[in-house]
C-alpha cells in the first residue's frame, strides 16, 4: 500500500492569512517546492487537503479555488524543476463548506472539514493509502487533529523558533519543524530513506556584521535583496533568510560546501555594493 504525505495549503505551501480566490496572488512560501520533490523523490504521494471556507462565506467559488490549485502547481513545477510528467501534487482536495457560511448550499458542518479527517480518510479509501504509515503536516493545531484522528503521523509547522517552542508545548504534533524542507527531511529520516531525496539536505550559516555596519534599513534591505538575486541566477536554493543588525542567517538546501560557497558570494557582492555606496565593508573579516 503507498505511503502518503498530507499537506495544508496556506501557510504550509503558500502564504496566505486569509481568503484567496485569485491565482495570481498566489506566493509560494521558500523552500516549499523543494521539500515536496524530496518527498515526490523519496517515494510518497503527496495529496493536498485544504479548508476553503471563503467558498461558503460568498468571497469566491469552487472553480476559483480550482484555478489557484493550478497556478500552485505550475509555480512548484518550475521553483522544483520539475521534469517528471507527473505533478509534484498527486491531488488537491478541499472543503468548501462552513458552518458560518452565507451560501446556504455550503452552510453546513462537514466530515472534510478539518479537524475532522474526512479527507484524509476519502483519499485513503480510494487510493489505498496506508494511512498509519502515512503523514499529515500543517502549520495549525486543526491540521494535526485531523492526522491523528485518520491514525498518520504528524509535523506541525512553525517559522519562527519563538513560535516553535510555544507550539511543542501545546500541540499534539508528533513533530515540530520549521518549513517543508525540514518536515521532508524528518519524514525521510524517521521512515528510513535517508539518502532519497538530495532536495531534503539543508545547511545553515551565518555572516556577522561589522560594527553597525548594518544598521540602516537600507543597507539590511540591500543585503537581503542581494541574497536572492543571487539565489536566483546561481542556483543556490535558499530554504530560509534573515538579517538584522548584527548579521545575516540563511540556510541553503544542499551540503556546508555549498552554504560557504554562498557565504563567500555573498559577502564579496554586498561589500562591492557597500564600497559604491561610500560604506565601509560589512562583515567582520575572516
């Protein structure tokens, strides 16, 4: 029977805090399309299912939420470069009821509703899904209720570590991870495939900054937007990046070789930047 990972939509793939019926508001969250081709490489199905509440609630229907799924899709494809004719998503499934509804077709508590598992448990039904040996990962608490109640095992996602440690305190997830390059990498490891996916491989590393050197916002924008300019046109994935005053932290997806290759990068092109701007060089030498 195959083995099935279960994902959240918003928040999990893509950003979004709210209702979202248009494709081209549609922003993949970093490092998403990486850790479902570690997934897709490593052997799983991977099957989407989302709550879509803005279907009953009048703010767009079900062809709109259809249309987003496909912009996802197409957005995976080529953040993953994705040659295989398959999708890297085996399937979208959603909701479109809500007990709060305005649109009295969809006003109506459902079993696809999350927490509840219905989806889960339709898609394992008609796809031979071994569910316990199956994951369902989510960045909220209903995501993990649903996983638990069809028997999966179960990652909660948190961006931020503030965040993390609130969430282990309280939630029932059998794992905390950061994004879906991590929770590939724990499910992978956890099952025994380690050394699948080359994709679920990451590497974190830090610059540290000279003085205050980066204390404008200008300059700590420039620095960030110089990272994933250089991301894009070297092919270095970044997972993750942040900057403040007294540094830049970013993880790329590959081995420490390629983060210090990025390091490097990195720190010569924002000091070129800085010596055209009359800045003293950034970093702390060495």
């Amino acid at each position: 029977m195959p083995q099935c990972v279960f994902l959240d939509r918003d928040n999990t793939i893509i950003t979004n805090d709210g209702d979202l019926g248009d494709p081209e508001r549609v922003i993949l969250i970093a490092g998403a399309a990486w850790g479902i081709r570690a997934l897709r490489e490593a052997g799983y199905m991977v099957v989407v299912v989302s709550n879509q509440g803005g279907v009953a609630r009048g703010h767009y229907d079900e062809s709109d939420v259809v249309r987003v799924h496909a912009r996802i899709d197409a957005l995976l494809a080529e953040a993953a470069q994705w040659k295989d004719p398959s999708p890297l998503i085996c399937e979208w499934m959603f909701c479109p009821f809500h007990p709060e509804g305005t649109i009295s077709a969809y006003r109506q508590e459902h079993p696809w509703r999350k927490p509840a598992p219905g989806m889960l448990l339709d898609a394992a039904k008609r796809r031979a899904i071994d569910l316990s040996a199956s994951w369902m990962v989510g960045d909220q608490e209903r995501d993990i209720d649903a996983g638990r109640a069809a028997g999966c095992k179960t990652i909660r996602l948190a961006p931020r570590l503030h965040d993390r440690t609130n969430v282990r305190a309280s939630s029932q997830a059998d794992f905390i991870e950061s994004d879906l390059v991590h929770a590939a990498h724990r499910i992978v490891h956890v099952d025994g495939r380690d050394g699948s996916p080359m994709w679920a491989q990451t590497h974190a590393a830090r610059i540290n900054a000279e003085g205050d050197r980066l204390a404008e916002v200008r300059t700590r924008d420039a620095v960030r937007e110089t990272a994933l300019s250089l991301s894009a046109h070297s092919g270095v994935r970044l997972a993750d990046i942040s900057v403040d005053e007294s540094g830049v932290a970013f993880e790329v997806i590959g081995d420490e070789i390629v983060a210090l290759g990025f390091a490097a990068e990195l720190r010569r092109a924002t000091n070129l930047w800085a010596a055209s701007h009359g800045i003293a060089p950034l970093w702390v030498s060495g």
